[in-house]
C-alpha cells in the first residue's frame, strides 16, 4: 500500500537542492550509484537552516554571476536570502535560498465538485475491522477496488497515478460503462473521507458515493 499518499498529495511540499561539484560512481548490486564529498553534502543539505517549508537552495558557487535586480524584476517574487549551515566532517556551508511559500498561497484551491448534500441520503453504515488509514488506501487505490467490488467486469484507470479530485475511472459492465469522478467534502473532524460522482447516466441525474471513514479502538466506523 502507498500509506495515505491519496489522501496526503494535496498537502505535498517541493524543496529543490543544488550544487556544483564532482562524484563517481560505485557499483551496488545491479545499480550504479553516485559517490563522493559532494554528493554526500548535497545529502547534508536537505537538513538545513531555511526557514520554511518550500524553497530553492543552492549553495554559493551556483549563485555567482546571478544579478538578483533583473531576476527581481522578471520575476517580483523572488527575493534570495542569505544563510549557512555548519555540518559535521563538513563545516561551515553558505548558501542562498529562495522561498515558494509566496507561489503556494497563490495557488487556488479548488471548491468541492458537489457541495450540496442530498436531504434525504441512502445511508449504510459498518464496523471494518482495519484502521482507517488501511482502510482508506483499499477504498481509494483503484489497484485494490476488484477486492471488494466485484460487480463490473473491470475498472479502467490511469496506471501509476495518485486518486486526487477530479480522477476519472470507468467501470465496465457486459452492456454498459459507467464513469465516476473523484469529488471531496467536509464531514467534520476526526474523518478520513472520499467521495466518487456519478458522471452523465442515462438513468440518474445526480449521484455521489461518500465514504466517510471514523476509527475507533483499532476499527473503523464506515458510513
């Protein structure tokens, strides 16, 4: 299982490292990995002095010949920021970052596909006997839905992809597909929940599936 990776994808950060030096290569088993000074610095670098969650790193030689006024006027959210970490076996390393924490918050998230709930829902709730991590990742991971449904033929999806809202995947019946669409919404604290959209049938308007997940004691309460 990929451990939440559904369900965390949205809340994924990016942090970039760079810097300049040489390494070879050492054989290890069947695969050629880098190796020297540099590469294990570039390692070290990863625990740093940065403040923030998101950001460009690189250390002083990359920055030499970088006039920082142009890139600011091409690019107004770029302010790089001075600093330096001391490393064991290491020393004393200077570097110059960028924050992206100014990009992340322009970034708009996208509302719930399907806000207003039914007043009258179908209602099925049991007791699973998994926690609701595990049990998330089997309801979310189209790798795992022919484990626990097996009334279409197969399910058609997109390989290698994380299940995030807006994912389509098909199920294929003998006469007839039905498409459904990865939706969210909010049922309160303490929930782990996951919702599919029923996409253009020809016999239901509007129709939404919600798993609403609650662990309790080792179990989880599925609704």
């Amino acid at each position: 299982m990929s451990l939440g990776a559904c369900r965390t994808a949205q809340d994924l950060t990016v942090k970039f490292i760079s810097h300049q030096g040489e390494f070879s290569f050492i054989r290890v088993k069947d695969f050629n990995k880098p190796h020297g000074s540099d590469v294990v610095l570039v390692h070290k670098l990863l625990k740093n002095d940065v403040p923030g969650r998101e950001y460009i790193l690189a250390t002083d030689g990359l920055l030499d010949g970088i006039n920082s006024n142009a890139l600011k006027q091409k690019y107004p959210w770029i302010n790089i920021e001075s600093g330096f970490s001391q490393y064991e076996n290491v020393g004393l390393v200077e570097y110059g970052y960028i924050s992206l924490e100014s990009l992340n918050k322009r970034v708009q998230v996208k509302p719930s596909i399907f806000s207003d709930l039914s007043p009258d829902p179908i209602i099925i709730e049991g007791t699973i006997d998994l926690d609701a991590s595990s049990l998330f990742e089997l309801v979310t991971n189209f790798d795992f839905r022919d484990q626990w449904n097996n009334a279409p033929l197969r399910f058609d999806y997109e390989k290698d992809r994380v299940n995030r809202m807006g994912t389509r995947h098909v199920c294929v019946f003998d006469n007839e597909t039905i498409e459904f669409e990865t939706v969210t919404n909010d049922f309160g604290p303490n929930k782990l929940v996951y919702g599919e959209r029923l996409n253009d049938y020809k016999f239901i308007k509007e129709a939404t599936n919600y798993f609403i997940l609650e662990e309790q004691d080792g179990q989880t309460l599925l609704t």
